[in-house]
C-alpha cells in the first residue's frame, strides 16, 4: 500500500469540520494528514488499518485517529460488486491539536482531553459507547456556530472518560513511522505492507532500502524495538485475525494465506502475539 498525504485542511472559518461520508465504498487509500480525525461508522463492515494495526470494522464503530497517523478502512469484496446494493457510510469530524487555541487544553479542567488528545497518536476504538453518544456524534451534522463547538467538545469529553477503549497501532510502529523521514525507510515499510503474505526475505527487503542485510537488521531493530521477523509477524497475525472474522476460510487456508508456510510455526507465533490460539480466539470473539 502505497502511502499519500491527503490535504484536509478545509478549516476556513471554522474550528473544526464534520462532514457525512456517503458512499458505495470508502476511499482505498492509505493515507494520513495532519489533522485528528474522530471517525464513526454509520454502516458497512470491513478491514480497518491504522498503523500496523489490521482489524475488522463494523457500523456503529467510533475511531480517533492522531495527527499523520496512516489509515485506511477497506470495505469487504461485496461492496465492490455491481451487483449489490450497499452503502458505506460515516461521520468524519476533522480538527488540528491546536483547535482551540494553543493554550486552551492546557488548562487544569481539561487535563484529560489533552490525555485524549495525546493517546490519540496510536489510534483509538472506543467500545460499548451509548446509543446517545452515537446520536450526539451524529447530530453535530444539525447545529452550526457556538452551539456547535460546545457540542463537540462535550463529545470529546464523554470519549476522554471512557473507561473501555483499545489502543490500536503499536509502540515500535509509531516510533519507526515518526522517526524518519528517509525514503528508503518508507519505500520498506510499503514493500513489506504489499508483501507480507507471501515469502519474503531479509536479504529483499534490505536491497529495498539500500543496505546490506546486516546493517538492515541493526537498523530496523533499532527503529522499531523489533526484529524485522518479528515485525512481519505480527503483520501477518494481524492479518490472519481479519481472515478468521470473516469466517471465509478455515484456519489451515488463512494460515498459507498469512504468509506462514507451515501450520505449527503458525500456531506458535500466533498464541505468542495474541495470547489464544486461533481457535481459542474464534472462540473469544463469539464466532465458534
């Protein structure tokens, strides 16, 4: 997946945007911006990806993504078929750190909407949110001016208190992602991201950045706090969790599919990353 930047800074006379998404599919890039974005999932399901995060997404799903985080929802096959009949559809609310001011966040009663804001650079799912914080998201689309702001920041202070939220992209991905502005670098993480499951190899991915394979290996674990097989692993654990909620193949398939070339290696690497085994992580997300 080729990286874009994509310019979302609409911000003329307003301090933040909210605009409904409505669509046969989302937008197949993978791309990033630096605005945060506060995403609720009105309908259709799919492949979510933000940083090295890979999981399935469901309507009713509410993300917060930080600033020059890449992301992506991919919708399933079916909404690429003329045949059928769906609709993607979502509230995007877009808005910079400094929305309201470089000081405003900084004062004492918003401690913990700048927390908010902060955690925010790994990307959040926030689980089990009433039905009416929903509405209230969605409203936002119906009031304009003060109102409007007011509105919003009681939303950000409904979703700073939640208790029950899943922090998405990883530690070593963020630190590999911020720390570089290399184009080898990058031109690695998209080959890897267009590569991982099939056979890919240290020396390949090191000719891609223009080093040795040892230099590579130093480097990239240095970077990502990570072996570079590790971290292809946990791509492809990642990936292969997409397939087994989806419930297309059995797990001997989604293992080959991976890029994993036998199915005890898959196993092990899979309990080592997720803490179930396939089947106990079927079994964990209701679907066995």
């Amino acid at each position: 997946m080729k990286l874009h930047f994509l310019d979302r800074s609409s911000l003329k006379d307003h301090s933040f945007t909210v605009k409904r998404n409505r669509y046969p599919y989302f937008l197949r890039v993978w791309h990033y911006h630096p605005e945060l974005e506060l995403v609720l999932v009105a309908q259709s399901t799919g492949t979510r990806f933000i940083g090295d995060s890979i999981e399935r997404f469901k309507e009713g799903e509410v993300v917060l993504i930080g600033e020059n985080l890449p992301h992506m929802w991919l919708n399933d096959d079916a909404y690429f078929s003329e045949s059928e009949d769906l609709i993607a559809e979502a509230i995007g609310i877009h808005f910079k750190k400094e929305f309201l001011g470089s000081g405003f966040l900084g004062v004492p009663e918003l401690k913990h909407i700048r927390d908010l804001v902060e955690k925010s650079k790994y990307g959040l799912k926030f689980n089990n949110l009433s039905a009416e914080t929903l509405a209230q998201i969605t409203e936002l689309l119906n009031h304009n001016g003060f109102d409007k702001l007011i509105r919003f920041i009681h939303i950000l202070d409904i979703l700073a208190s939640q208790k029950d939220v899943t922090v998405l992209a990883s530690e070593g991905y963020l630190n590999a992602f911020r720390k570089t502005n290399s184009k080898n670098l990058d031109r690695t993480y998209e080959y890897i991201f267009n590569n991982f499951n099939k056979s890919i190899a240290l020396k390949e991915v090191a000719e891609v950045a223009n080093m040795n394979p040892s230099a590579f290996s130093r480097f990239f674990k240095r970077v990502n706090r990570k072996t570079f097989k590790e971290y292809v692993n946990e791509i492809r654990i990642g990936y292969a969790c997409k397939l087994l909620t989806e419930q297309r193949y059995n797990i001997t398939r989604i293992c080959y599919e991976s890029g994993f070339n036998n199915i005890s290696n898959f196993n092990r690497q899979f309990k080592k990353i997720t803490g179930k085994s396939p089947t106990q992580y079927l079994r964990h997300h209701n679907y066995a």
